[in-house]
C-alpha cells in the first residue's frame, strides 16, 4: 500500500538536527515554555505574515481562546460552515455560543458568502441570538473567500476567524488569511499540513492588547502586563489570576520539531502543489480536479475529487493498493449532537450533496512520481469504465 500520508519520508530529511533539536530540549528540562517557545512563535508569525502568534495546545483550543477573549458566550451565534471537521463547530458549545451552520460553494468546498449574509438575516429576524463572530475554514488547505466573507463581517459588525487547520501556510493574491480575518487559528496534529510530533496549536492575530489576553487565557487567566502595570504587589503576581482562563501550553518538544519542520515548510507546499497540478494534468476531463479559487495558492492538505460511486472506486483503489479516505462522510448539522442548532435558511443541500461524493487521494510532498502513476491510473481505469 503506497502512505496516504508520508511522515517518515520528512522525518529522514530532516534527519539528525531534527532529532537533535529534541534532545536538547530533554537534556535542558525546559520542558513547558523553553526558549523553543517564544522562537516558535516569533518564526509562526514571520511565515504566516502576522504581527503576533500564540502557541497552544491544539487547534481545538486555538479557536475557543479567541472566543473566550471577546466574551463570547451563551446567547451569541458564530457562523461556520457545516462541511469541516467537528472542532470547529465544537468551539462554540465549549463556551456555551451556538454554532450556525452556513453552506459552501459547490467548486471549492469553502464557506459560500452568500449563504452566510441569509445566515445572518435569519438570525437577526428571530432575535434569539446575537450574531457575533465567523468562522471561516480553509478547507482541504485551500483559503476561503476572504475577502467576500470579510466585508459581509464588517457589514454586520462580526468578528473573523480564518480555521486555518488545514491551510496554515495558504495565501490569496499573495496574502495570508490574517490579512482579511482577526485571528487566524491552525492545528498541528501530525497530519495537518504543518505538523509537529503530538497535539499543538496556535493563534496569530493583529492587536497587542488583543494577544496578551490570548497569553493570559493559555495559563489559567494569569495577570500580564497590561493587569500589572503601575501596580504594587505583596505576592509574585504570577500567582494573580484575573480571569477565568485554561491550560493550553504546547510542549517545548513540539516547538523544537516545528522550528526545524518550518525550515522546509514553504518547499513542501511547493511539492504539494506539483503534486496536485500533475494529478490535475493527468486527469484531464476524465476526473474533475478540485478547483481553487481565483489568485489563490492551496496547501493541498487532501487532494478531493468526487465521483457518484464512491464505495465503488474506494473498493477499487483498496484493490489496487492505492488508500484513500472520506473526508468528510457526515456534516456537522448532521450529527445527533448538532443537529439542534440554527442553519442557514433553505438548508444546506450543497453541503449534504458533497457529502456523499467526496473521496480523497494519497497527497503529501514527498510522493514519487511511480507511486503517483500507480494512484492515477487507478483511478483513471475505474471511472473510466464507470462514468
Ligand atoms: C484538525 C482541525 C481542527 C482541530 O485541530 P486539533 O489540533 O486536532 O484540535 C480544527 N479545524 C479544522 C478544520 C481541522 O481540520
């Protein structure tokens, strides 16, 4: 079976260094905020084009410290697309908000504008909940239309999260997607197209004032500067707790091995996208590529095509040794759990129709040219023969 994903084939690349940037951090026993830390941080934010990034301990928790920095709570309704992995609508029950779910459009697979301004009307009609926030994704790390879903924010006076899980890295007429939304939030679970060795994550944003509160919720509401300033204290004031917040540090040991994956980060996304331009090439009109939208540059977190029979042609690759997966086979209003909350007027029957087509090939930068042929013509023979 050729890997759907090939970590190990990075992970000799990067080779010793690698493995020596680890043992430093256990031989150093900084293992919660080392240097690594603030070495990271300041990296994350040169690549992603922000002033300010916070590390934390996954991209679940990426979102909610943005959500619990504005207050944003029971009563409030964030709009986020239904067609992405549960974490992003999971921030919202977590502070006691209310997702809403909003369709995408039907060639990229992102949040569709138009279906959020309905979204947004309809909650402001019945006047139950307050709009407050967006979140939208960079789904299979294509970035969103942000510019179209940043002005129907400012409109409205909503704040934006770019769910950059899948994206970190992606850009739209060469901006990355902090240039339109608030925050950015990204994930570092192995398999994302940045990842590290272990659960990690983080939070780039523009505003000062905006990020010492992100550092203050990481570590239990602890006070920072600007809690501090001017004051006189009897205790340590580490030890001051001025908000209610969490622990969500990322371990030292996960900064050491994005330190170094970040060295080869923007070569990878250049061999993700020849990847994808010779699946795209290969495929001709047999297979419908995935579209990006216009001016921009894809991550290529999962190369997704669609086909009526899918069983039939996930069958057919398992035959052939080629893996394949379905992301994503259920959308989140479709789950029990989330089946209760608002969605966008008219329902999301782009969303339930891509569900069931969707199916996604082996893609990551180090896959050869053989390996690639193998997946092609498989795929090729199969929907050939079955339209
Ligand atoms: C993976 C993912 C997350 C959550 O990240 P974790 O680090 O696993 O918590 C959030 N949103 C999207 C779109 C993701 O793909």
């Amino acid at each position: 079976m050729i890997p759907f994903i090939d970590l190990q084939s990075q992970r000799k690349r990067l080779g010793q260094p690698l493995e020596d940037a680890i043992l430093k951090v256990v031989r150093s026993g900084a293992y919660i905020m080392g240097p690594e830390i603030a070495a990271f941080e300041a990296a994350l934010a040169g690549f992603g084009q922000a002033p300010f990034a916070l590390s934390c301990g996954s991209g679940t928790e990426a979102l909610v410290l943005p959500l619990m920095a504005w207050g944003i709570g029971p009563g409030d309704a964030v709009f986020c697309p239904s067609f992405t992995f549960a974490a992003t609508a999971e921030a919202m029950p977590l502070v006691g908000a209310s997702p809403v779910f909003v369709d995408i459009d039907p060639d990229t697979f992102n949040m569709d504008a138009e279906s959020l301004e309905a979204a947004i009307e309809a909650v402001k009609r019945e006047d139950k909940l307050t709009p407050c926030a967006v979140i939208a994704v960079d789904l299979f790390g294509q970035p969103a239309d942000y510019p179209a879903i940043a002005e129907v924010c400012a409109r409205h006076g909503l704040k934006l999260i770019a769910d950059s899980a899948q994206g970190f890295g992606c850009t739209l007429d060469g901006k990355h997607p902090i240039h339109w939304a608030d925050v950015t939030t990204t994930s570092f679970f192995p398999a994302k197209p940045l990842g590290c060795y272990g659960d990690g994550g983080a939070v780039l944003s523009r505003d000062e004032a905006f990020h010492d509160l992100l550092v203050s919720l990481r570590v239990h509401g602890q006070a920072v500067k600007g809690d501090i300033a001017g004051k006189t204290f009897e205790h340590d004031p580490k030890y001051l707790n001025v908000r209610i917040g969490m622990n969500s540090r990322m371990d030292t040991i996960q900064a050491a091995v994005l330190l170094q994956k970040l060295t080869i980060f923007e070569d990878e996304i250049e061999a993700r996208n020849r990847v994808a331009d010779r699946y795209a090439q290969e495929f001709g009109d047999v297979v419908r590529a995935p579209a990006v939208i216009a001016g921009g540059v894809s991550v290529w977190a999962q190369y997704t095509i669609e086909t009526a029979d899918r069983d039939g042609l996930a069958a057919h690759l398992r035959e052939q040794g080629v893996p394949s997966a379905v992301y994503y086979p259920i959308p989140i209003h479709r789950q029990d759990v989330y089946s209760g909350y608002p969605r966008a007027p008219g329902g999301l029957p782009v969303t339930e129709a891509k569900a069931r087509t969707v199916i996604s090939l082996p893609m990551h930068p180090y896959l050869s040219a053989d390996d690639q042929d193998q997946v092609i013509a498989a795929v090729r023979a199969f929907v050939g023969k079955n339209g």
